[in-house]
C-alpha cells in the first residue's frame, strides 16, 4: 500500500481557501487518490476521488501532477463547517485486496 | 448514495460486560465490511475485514476472541466487545465497500463506548 503523508494540522479563516498537500511518493500506476473528511464524533465522509490532473465536484478539486507523487485538496472559501481531519487515502478502492488504511490525517482549524 | 446505519450510536457498560455493534447496509449488499477503532485526536485503526459467510480477518495485535465479528447476511455485520474493560473505551466505526458504479467505501455514523 502506498503510505501517505500530509501535514499535521493547517489554520484558516472564512472565506479563504485551504489547500492540503499529500506526498505519495510510492503510488502504484493502478492506485487512485481519495479524500476524505471527519468531524468529531462522526464516521468519514467522501469527498473526491482522482487519478491524475484535475477533478472538481461540488464542495472541492482535486490536483494531481503528472508523477501522480502527490495531490493537493482544495477546499474553495471555507467556513466554519469546514473544520475537521482531511484524511488523503491512495489504493485501487473496491479491489478485493485493497484495505482502507488512514494515516494521521490533517486537522483543519477555519476561524471567524 | 450507499448508507450505512450502525447502532448503537453510544453506549456504556460495566466492565465484564459484553457489548454488540451492528452495521446494517441499508440500500445495498455489502460483501465486505470494515471495523475500526479510534481513540480521541487519533486516526481511524483498522481492526478487521468481515466477509459475509466466512471468517473476519483480523489485523495484527487484535484479538479475535475479545472483538467478535459476525457478517452472517449481507446486510448485516456485527462486532462484539466481550469482557469489556476500560481500555476498550472507544470510537468504533464501521464501512462497508460498495461495488459497481460509485464504487469506494461508504462508513457508519460510529459508537461511542464507554466502559466503567
């Protein structure tokens, strides 16, 4: 499984936009890059998926380089809501052998 | 989308007690389900893999015979928690993989435990 590392933690105000970066330098040419996002006391929730350059829905994009070495979440005009662990997940999703792994996540703080 | 419903939402027992975690699949077979811990400012562990009509998986250092994990239907997973102790006091979660169109993990809204 191809190990993932993101920052800790990153800091924002309302309105601005958060980009979290996710280093995967080991990514298989199969491996798809996932997203996904936790509040407190609640299960995670999807929010994008890619394989490589671009790929928006509605409440995010998703930046993959050419290398597929790493992404970059971006999350447009935050607001408080937004506040909660990014968790960047990197397999072939649904294989049979593929097991949803977490690495620490990163913590995102959106202030007033 | 897929939904999966896991009950209960929280829980406290005494310490010897056993408690079941159900994680029902409520629009969808899931063939494969997920268990995982979290304990506060942690990331999600996972604890095992149930497969329905056989045996779960169990991740190294989990104990098979403490976390019980039953995936009899394929609607229907169960983890219990037998001969609770204070230490299994947790956030347990569980996901389910969906096949097809759309095809990643959908996950539960979780458990709260807390044993005294």
């Amino acid at each position: 499984l191809a190990k993932t590392t993101q920052p800790i933690s990153m800091d924002s105000y309302e309105g601005q936009e958060v980009n979290i970066t996710c280093s995967h330098n080991n990514i298989a040419t199969n491996d798809y890059i996932t997203w996904y996002q936790q509040f407190p006391s609640q299960g995670p929730r999807f929010i994008i998926q890619g394989y490589k350059t671009k790929v928006t829905n509605e409440v995010a994009s998703l930046f993959i380089p050419a290398d597929r070495k790493s992404s970059t979440l971006s999350l447009p005009r935050v607001s408080l809501s937004d506040t909660a662990v990014y968790y960047c997940l990197v397999g072939v999703l649904g294989s049979n052998d593929y097991k949803l792994s977490f690495g620490a996540g990163t913590t995102v703080t959106v202030r007033a | 989308g897929a939904v999966v419903s896991q009950h209960p939402s929280w829980v406290i027992c005494k310490s010897g007690t056993s408690v079941k975690i159900e994680c029902r699949s409520l629009d969808f077979q899931a063939t494969t389900m997920f268990w995982y811990r979290q304990f506060p400012k942690q990331s999600l562990m996972l604890m095992a893999t149930s497969n329905e009509g056989s045996k779960a998986t169990y991740e190294q250092g989990v104990e098979k015979d403490k976390f019980l994990i039953n995936h009899a239907s394929l609607t229907l997973s169960t983890l219990t928690v037998t001969s609770a102790h204070p230490e299994d006091s947790s956030f347990y979660i569980c996901s389910a993989r969906v096949l097809g169109q759309g095809a990643g993990y959908t996950f539960g809204s979780g458990t709260r435990l807390t044993v005294v």
